[in-house]
C-alpha cells in the first residue's frame, strides 16, 4: 500500500482532498473521531506485522490473487477487441468488499472498537463486513434499506447466519442513501467506541483514502496478469461506478500511465432523459453529501435527490471526490448503461462464458459489450467483474419470467 501522487499531485492532501473535493464536512466532535482514525490507520499501514496479516489473509482467506481471465467467445462473438475479465467474484464472499473489509475491520481491532457498524445496498458489504468481524471476533450492526432486503434475500441470510445484527431502514426511498443515513445516525451515537466501515471510497476523509488504498491491490493484480497474458498494458481498464471502491481498486496502478483508457461506467437506469438514474458524475454538479465534497444528483435546494437502478448498489446520490477529481481533470471517462442493457449483459455473459455476473458488475460488461465490436483485435480490454451474480438470480428470474 502506498501514497498515491497523479502530476506530483499528493491524493489526497494532508486535509484529505482531491483537488476541491473529499475533505471533512462533519460536526467537530466527529472531526475528532476521524482524525484519529487517520492517526491510526497511518500507523497500522506502516506496520510489516499488519501489512503480512493483511496479505496472508488476502491469499489464504480470499484466494487472492483472483484471476484475469480471458473470455474468447464473448470477444469472437463481438468480434473486436479481445475482453479480460478480473474475476472479483471469486473472491470469498463473492465481491472485491471483502478487499477493504478485512482492512478496516483489523484497524477497528487495533483500536480497540467495540463495535463496527456499516450500510450496505446490494449487501455484499454487509456480509463481507459481517465475515471481517466473525474472523476478528468484533460485533457488527448493519443497516439495509427494506426495498434491498427484500431484493438481494440470500445476502441478508448470510449476514444473519454470521452473526450480525440487521437494522431494517424504512426511511425515505428505504434504498442505500438512507442506508447510510441510519447507519451514520447510530455511529454517532458512541464515535469513540464505534467505527463505522463506510463501504466505498465515500464519507469524510480518511474513509475515501483508506478504502482505496486497500482495493488497490485489484489494478496492482492486473498490471502483472496483463504482463502475462498479453505482454503490454491493457488499452481500456473498465469497472462500474457506485459509489467507486471496485473502480478506483482497478484504476489505482494505471493513473500514471497515460496510453491506459480507463473507463467508469455509471447506472443510466430507465435512462439518463428521465428523473430514474443514478449517473452521478454524468448529470450530477459539486456538492456535499455523507460529510465529503463530490459530485452529487441533488435539487436546487442542495437536497440529495431520490436516485434508481436495478442494481442496488448503484444507486448512490453520491460518488467518490477520488473519481469527481478524475473526471475534472480528465483522467477517466464516466459512462453510462441503462438497466435493460445491464439486464442483457447479465444474462449474455452468463449464457457465453457460463459467468453469472452481479448487477452492478453487469454495467461495465454491458459498456463493452456495446463498445468492443468497433475496436480492432490488438486491443486488450480488461473489465472488472467486481462480484458474482448468485443474489441476484431470484431477482432477475422473476423479471425475465424464467
Ligand atoms: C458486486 C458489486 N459491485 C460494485 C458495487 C458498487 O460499489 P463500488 O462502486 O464501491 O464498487 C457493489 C456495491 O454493493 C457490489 O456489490
């Protein structure tokens, strides 16, 4: 894990921005509780003796490295560029969250919490936090929108069975957004005790740092497999954009190599013509949201505004600052896939590679679906299939009537 610098840029700085966004938009006493948590984490990042936890853990318990692998009948059958995929969802628990998850529930044991709470949307955090805490003997509260509850069933039984406590939100669009709200709510009722584990590179510094420093390791897997399979950098590194952790994991080793078009892909949902999306960084404008400065869907009287997508964890009002500075200065391109191209993809790399992909991960394998044919056979497109698609079969068997 290191510090990253873009241009002789620190990102983020000492105050925990990139560029205007990121930083600290919190009540003071909250202030407190995250700079200590930035103390700490600098200090446990420093550490051989946690830095070989980490990485005995990330092979022995996760399997990591997880593989890049080459999918030659979707790429003959686009005939175009040849398609990489980087199997996340092989990891245990099935998502690259268990990346960050284990990094931040082995901090909350070096600080001595006593409890780890956290939001989850499509509830691979949740259980991947859950698992975390099981394997470091912390207990974890996790909040879910009761509209996810009902949608992703399989995970909220796992969370169940590994022993976390499940707070049902029925607040609002009882989705992600107030999610986060609820589970923000109950952190601050003890900060000095609690941590919460934000579950994406979102929420107050250090959490977009800290969370992108341990899905780093994603692109730095990439960089070397690429050198295997193809003996070059990929052209295109491509991941879907909620609020950014898989994204920013695989994007992280290329953002200094200039020839590597990296491509987030945002939820269109019934279209970006319509008030149902959640393309953040392609309709949203500079705002705050969940104590950071970043791109945010929001009215004109700065309130966050009810967001849609099929895949439950994509529909965030707000995204990473690390990405909101990467689109100003151009670094990535955010795109964006509806939910009927996404529901597509889903079953297209199901059927052609025998891949059930999760919804979210669906987005990017939608973009490249729609892109790859027009490009030439020298092009290596790698595409981050962030987790697997087991929650969402009931789901998606009830909507196609299979
Ligand atoms: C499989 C999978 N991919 C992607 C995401 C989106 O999160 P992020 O943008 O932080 O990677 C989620 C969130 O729940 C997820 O479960």
């Amino acid at each position: 894990m290191t510090q990253q610098q873009l241009n002789g840029v620190e990102l983020p700085d000492q105050n925990g921005f990139f560029g205007q966004y990121g930083g600290q938009f919190i009540p003071p006493h909250l202030k407190k509780a995250m700079d200590d948590i930035n103390i700490a984490y600098e200090n446990i990042r420093k550490k051989p003796e946690f830095q070989q936890e980490l990485q005995e853990l990330f092979t022995d318990y996760v399997g990591r490295p997880s593989p890049l692998f080459y999918a030659k009948r979707l790429s003959e059958q686009l005939g175009g560029a040849k398609i990489y995929f980087k199997r996340e969802d092989l990891n245990h628990t099935g998502a690259h969250k268990i990346n960050h998850c284990l990094g931040e529930a082995l901090l909350a044991k070096y600080m001595g919490k006593t409890k780890v709470i956290a939001e989850t949307g499509a509830g691979q955090h949740g259980v991947a936090l859950a698992t975390a805490c099981a394997l470091v003997g912390i207990p974890c509260e996790i909040h879910m929108g009761q509209v996810d509850i009902e949608k992703e069933h399989p995970n909220v039984v796992k969370m169940k069975i590994l022993g976390a406590k499940l707070v049902a939100v029925t607040r609002g669009t009882a989705t992600l957004k107030d999610a986060v709200d609820s589970a923000f709510e109950e952190y601050l009722k003890d900060p000095e005790q609690y941590i919460y584990a934000i579950g994406s590179v979102v929420g107050p510094h250090p959490f977009p740092k800290m969370v992108r420093d341990f899905q780093a390791i994603i692109g730095q897997e990439i960089k070397q497999q690429a050198q295997m399979h193809f003996a070059k950098l990929p052209d295109y590194v491509v991941a879907c954009v909620g609020g950014g952790s898989n994204a920013i994991g695989a994007f992280s080793a290329f953002l200094a190599d200039d020839q590597v078009q990296l491509v987030g892909v945002e939820p269109a949902g019934k279209g970006l013509d319509t008030d149902q999306h959640a393309a953040t960084l392609s309709l949203g404008k500079p705002g705050q949201i969940h104590g950071m400065a970043c791109y945010v869907l929001e009215d004109e009287l700065g309130q966050p505004l009810p967001v849609h997508s099929i895949a439950s964890g994509l529909d965030y009002p707000g995204v990473g600052p690390q990405h909101s500075y990467l689109k100003d200065i151009g670094r990535v391109q955010y795109q964006s896939v509806t939910d009927k191209e996404c529901l597509d993809a889903f079953m297209t790399l199901s059927r052609v590679e025998g891949i059930i992909p999760a919804l979210e991960s669906s987005h990017a394998v939608a973009w490249v679906i729609r892109e790859a044919g027009a490009m030439d056979a020298t092009t290596n497109i790698v595409v981050n299939l962030s987790g697997r698609g087991d929650k969402d079969a009931d789901y998606v068997a009830k909507k196609l009537g299979l």
